[in-house]
C-alpha cells in the first residue's frame, strides 16, 4: 500500500497538470469566482472535457448534502449534469458556494453564487427638476473684506478654512443656510467665534474673528459659501411597491469643489425641458428646463450617493410609454448591441430613443459598466447625443430595465457610459437608515 501511494500521487499530479494545461482546464480554471443569478434563471458551465476524464470531475453543492442528483434541503440552486457541463438553476434567492473537484476530493474550481428574486419597476425617463439643500455651509471660495485703509483681510482662510470645508456649526449654533451663517457672524462682532466644520471624514473646530466691511456696514469672515444646488436631470425608476426611486445615475457634486454634496433635506419635482442646447466636440450640450409644480411628481430626496439620488415619492409615478412595469436586468444580462433609452427632449413628453451598447463590462464597479452610441437619427440632430440633464435616463434592453446614462464622452457626444442596475440598487436607503439620520 505505501508503495502504491507515490504511483498515485504522481497520477493525480500529472492529471492535474495536463488539466492546466490544457484548453479545456484553462476554461475550467477562467471560470468567475462570483456569479449572480435571477431566480428561474438556468447558467450552463460548460467544461467539454475528453470523455475519460470528464468522469473524474464532480461539481457539489457545499452543505449538507454532498450529491449532485440531490440538492441540499433549501439550497437556492440545484445543479444537473448533462453532455457538456452541468446546468446550475436558480431556485429562491439566497447565496451558495459550489466546488468542481477531481477524483471527488481534489478542489479545482470554487465559484461562489448569488441568486436574487425577480424585480419589476416602473421605468424613469421623466424630466425631474433637482432641489437640495446640504448638511452644513459648504465653503466655495474666498471674498477678501477690506479695511478703510485698503488691506485685503482673509478672517477665515487665514485661520485655517479651506475651501470644500462643511461649516456645520458657530459657536454651538447649527447653520442650515447662508442667511443663518452671516445673521450669527454680523452678530459676534470682533469676539472669537467657534467654527465647527466638517473636511472630508474629520471634524474640526476653527477660531475666527470678524472684521467689519465698511461697504456693507456688517461684520465678515471673507468667505463665498452655498448651502445647496438647484438642476434638471432625469428619473430612473420608481418602485410602486415602496414608493422608492432613483434618478441621476451618479452623485450630485458641488460645481466649485466637485466634492460630493451631504443631504440635509430636499426634493423632485417635475420639470419641463423648454430649449436643448446640442452638444459638440469638446462642448458638452444642454438640457433647459423650469419646474413644474403642477406637476404629477413630487417626492423627497433622502440620499446623494455614489450612482444617483434616491428618494420617495408622495405620489404613484406612471410611464405613457409602458402601461406595466418592467423586469429588471442585471450586469451578467447585459449584452452588446440594440437598446433604448428614454428621455424628454421637448415639454414633458419621453419619448424612446434607439442605441447601441458596444462595449460591456460587467465587473466595474465604478458606474461605467456600459458604453453606449446614440444612434437614434432624431436624437442626433436635436443633442448631437448625450447632453446634461440626460443622466438617468434609463436603458432598455430586451424589455428590461438594464441601467441609465451617466456620462458623456467630452471629445464625442454620441458616446457615454451606462451604469447597470445593480449598483443603483445597491445603494438605496433602508427604513432603518432613514430613520438614524433623522435621529
């Protein structure tokens, strides 16, 4: 027996070299570690191995049960073998690690697989008009006050503010707008304020003194601040069942500091696209809007998060363009070639535009998993492509709902990118959220 065991050993080494080395090993090894799968969904892994030495692997299911005829009790998937491969089907959402071993006890390949519940929403493409007011005072530039004798005074700056700092509080006070920071700073006078402000993760507390400005006869600090933004953009979905929604497809940013704005509070309304401004080489377009306020949408705006805005709505939201909510679809469908996007181009009205996706990159995480061509002969003579207000615009594959605009390409307006679905649902708020910021 013990003289057998380097026979065998030196068999089972040489099988698995010619499986690295072999094509068919090296697919088997290329397999992804992590896949996702919607529930009724079937993935086929097929490994195509010679006859002889297909009957030598064995693809398990961890957990209780070990067999590949039997799933485990509750297992989200089950796993059937056939000529080529083996058929994994997704059963009920849930998450589960699956190992194709050889001679039954050697682990070759481990994959680990998510499988997620069919979701259906009602698609965006309605012109959304964008108010929101930020947690704090956000510093946007310096304004010198200057004496009677003619110096530049810099109160702020000079003691260690910079611009992108969140002034949250003075002298204990909480600020919530512009009109509340210089009412507390007119009213210390030259006594020492305490400035409570906020710089990226950190939390800091600067001593300033105000200098009287001869010109306006009250006391100030030497700082250009805003306390929020106001925009068009464009709706990605609604949920009916929660009343939830997501638009934009990327993270409201200051247009001074470009840092990503905190919500304090704000809110969507409906707007009304009046003049599109095309877009060209190195001079990106345009959507103008006005707010409509008569409009049928309105909702609150709880979180500017890395791939849009996510809010609730005070009212049910519906598509003239679909009369049912769509499926949604996920990076792993996503395919290369026709799609559409909806959009306004004129008043209210979306309409549909035709697309292409030519390229897919379903393991970015970025917001950049698709880039698309606009394609649509209309759409081109009215933008000349993707234009401002068009992020969020969803994108419709196969009647699904696969992502929305995000970005275009600044030296060719017919292209951008699309952001899939998966991650703009992986960032809405829960209740739970909610309710801590409130507290």
């Amino acid at each position: 027996m013990k003289q057998t065991r380097p026979v065998i050993g030196i068999i089972i080494s040489l099988l698995f070299l010619l499986l690295c080395f072999s094509s068919q090993g090296r697919i088997i090894l290329s397999l992804p570690d992590n896949q996702k799968m919607v529930v009724g969904e079937k993935n086929i892994i097929d490994i195509n191995l010679p006859r002889q030495l297909e009957t030598q692997f064995e693809m398990k299911i961890l957990g209780p049960s070990q067999s590949v005829l039997a799933a485990p009790q509750n297992s989200p998937v089950s796993i059937t073998r056939n000529d080529s491969g083996y058929e994994i089907s997704a059963l009920k959402p849930g998450k589960v690690d699956l190992q194709l071993k050889l001679l039954g006890y050697i682990p070759v390949k481990s994959i680990s697989i998510e499988t997620m519940a069919p979701r259906r929403v009602v698609p965006g493409g309605h012109s959304i008009g964008v108010l929101l007011q930020s947690k704090g005072i956000m510093v946007v530039g310096f304004a010198p006050v200057v004496s009677d004798s003619g110096e530049k005074i810099y109160p702020a700056r000079d003691n260690g503010v910079q611009i992108g700092d969140l002034i949250l509080e003075v002298n204990g006070q909480k600020v919530k707008s512009e009109t509340d920071l210089a009412q507390i700073v007119d009213a210390s006078q030259n006594k020492t304020m305490e400035i409570k402000i906020k710089r990226k993760e950190k939390y800091l507390t600067v001593p300033v003194i105000a200098h009287l400005c001869p010109e306006t006869q009250r006391y100030r600090i030497g700082l250009y601040v805003r306390d929020g933004v106001v925009g068009v953009g464009t709706l990605t979905f609604w949920d009916p069942e929660t009343n939830k929604y997501a638009a934009l497809g990327h993270i409201i940013l200051d247009a001074d500091t470009r840092q990503g704005i905190d919500v304090l509070k704000g809110k969507i309304v409906s707007a009304s696209i009046q003049t599109i401004k095309a877009g060209k080489p190195g001079k990106p377009g345009e959507k103008i809007g006005v707010f409509d306020n008569s409009g049928k949408i309105e909702g609150s705006i709880d979180k500017n998060g890395s791939f849009g805005i996510y809010g609730e709505t005070a009212v049910d939201i519906d598509n003239e363009l679909c009369s049912y909510s769509l499926e949604v679809g996920y990076a792993h469908q996503v395919k290369e070639g026709k799609a559409e996007i909806y959009t306004v181009v004129n008043g209210t009205d979306i309409e549909k535009f035709e697309i292409e996706i030519e390229k897919v990159y379903p393991e970015r995480k970025n917001g950049k998993g698709m880039v698309i061509k606009v394609t649509d002969p209309r759409l081109l003579s009215l933008t000349g492509g993707i234009i401002q207000g068009m992020s969020g615009s969803p994108i419709i594959q196969d009647s699904k709902i696969i992502g929305a605009v995000t970005h275009v390409f600044l030296n060719d307006p017919q292209h951008g990118y699309g952001i899939f679905m998966d991650q703009i649902l992986s960032e809405i708020p829960e209740q739970s959220e909610l309710q801590a910021d409130v507290s």
